[in-house]
C-alpha cells in the first residue's frame, strides 16, 4: 500500500508518483493525484514527469490555465537530451490553449 510507505518514508517519490497515477488514471481522483504531484515537485523541483502530469490531471479538471502553467513551468526545466518530454508537454499546452481560445474555461 503506497499510502503506508509514504507514511514510512515521507520523501518517497515512487510510491507518490505510484499513488498519484492510481489516483488520476483509475479512481479520475484530480485532485486527489494533482496533491501527490505537487508533493513530487516539492520534494525534487526538477522532476519534469510529475509537472507533466500533474498538469494532464489539471487538463482532466478543465483548469487550462494550470495546464499551461505547469507545461510552461516544465518546458523551462528541460534539458537538451528530453525531446520526448518536450513533444508531450508541448502537446498538452497546445491542446489547453486551444480550450482556452474556445472559451471552454
């Protein structure tokens, strides 16, 4: 149970990263998994996945604007050997723009 490691170990990303994507993909608990995200990004600034998910569960909640923020906040991290990265997060803040420019939001 990745709850009881977290509780063991309070610096664990994994078991965050794990609870957060069971939250976000399987139980669709946002805001559930955008905490455990932002708990990843607490404990190591730089760890590009948890902004790019975490920014894919804001997307999940219609909060376009935090999608672009976290894409945004993400792209400026990356280094020059994170193409693959780079192509998703600019995939996911185009789609948030084009939402925004919609008027969804």
């Amino acid at each position: 149970d990745y709850s009881r490691i977290i509780t063991l170990e309070t610096d664990n990303i994994e078991a965050y990263l794990a609870r957060a994507r069971i939250k976000d993909w399987k139980l669709e608990d946002y805001y559930g998994a955008i905490d455990d995200y932002t708990q990843i990004i607490t404990i190591n600034p730089d760890n590009i996945q948890a902004y790019l998910e975490r920014a894919s569960a804001k997307n999940s909640l219609e909060n376009f604007q935090g999608t672009i923020a976290d894409c945004n906040l993400a792209i400026s991290k990356l280094t020059s050997d994170e193409d693959d990265l780079m192509e998703e997060l600019l995939e996911l803040r185009n789609e948030a723009m084009e939402q925004l420019d919609s008027g969804v939001e």
